[in-house]
C-alpha cells in the first residue's frame, strides 16, 4: 500500500482564511484558526525570536518569554474565534492568556490545532508504485 503523492498537498486557502477545528486537549471546545504557515504570523514570531536572541546573545532565552512571544504572534494572527469556553472569544482576552505562562497548556493546544489546519486526509494506493 502506498500514499497517492496528490494526498499530502496542504490547502493554502484555508491557511490564510481560517477554519474550525477540535481540541485535542479541552471535549467540546473549538478553535477557528489560521494555519502555522500564515505569512504575517511567521514574520511576526521571527521578528520577536530575533529581537529575544538580540538580547539575550549568548545566554538561553527565558521559556516563559519565548512562549509570551509566540502566544502574542498566535494571539494577533492565528487565534480568530473560539468556541465551548465559558467566555466568549475576546481578542485582548486571548492575548492575555496566550501570553500568560499559567495558560501554557491552551497556548500549545492552540497551537496544535493550527498545525493541522489545510492538511488533508491520506489517500492511500492499493499497491505500492515501484520507484
């Protein structure tokens, strides 16, 4: 059995435009979510990587600083809506959290479901192509 190659291709538009998807962390809460590839969050986490190693050099960045980085960049760009919280999506509310060290397992659960988003399901081949 093989994968059909055409199977692994990423939907672009949802990327950009957002779509919903199930946590895996928290039954019956969604998010609807940009995928990770979103060009303004990749410049917007880069840029914030850049300036925590410009001040840090050698020294390791502070985890709880590089996750408030990336949860601001998630935040800004990525996090659009959500869903099955006892609190309505509220975008300086979600900045807050996703910066918040004590939040850190929403801000990876968020995370997660960007990454998923635009793939699609395997295609599989009966038989596997000889190369």
């Amino acid at each position: 059995m093989g994968v059909k190659l055409n199977s692994v291709k990423v939907n672009i538009d949802l990327e950009t435009s957002g779509t919903w998807i199930e946590s895996t962390s928290y039954p019956g809460v969604s998010y609807l979510v940009r995928g990770i590839h979103y060009q303004p969050f990749e410049t917007a986490r880069d840029l914030g990587a850049q300036a925590l190693a410009k001040t840090y050099r050698t020294k390791p960045v502070p985890l709880a600083e590089r996750n408030a980085v990336l949860g601001s960049a998630i935040a800004k760009h990525l996090l659009l809506d959500w869903k099955g919280f006892d609190e309505d999506h509220d975008p300086s509310r979600a900045l807050e959290m996703l910066t918040d060290p004590a939040f850190r397992t929403l801000l990876d659960d968020v995370l997660q479901a960007s990454t998923a988003v635009g793939k699609q399901d395997l295609e599989f081949t009966e038989t596997l192509a000889k190369n």
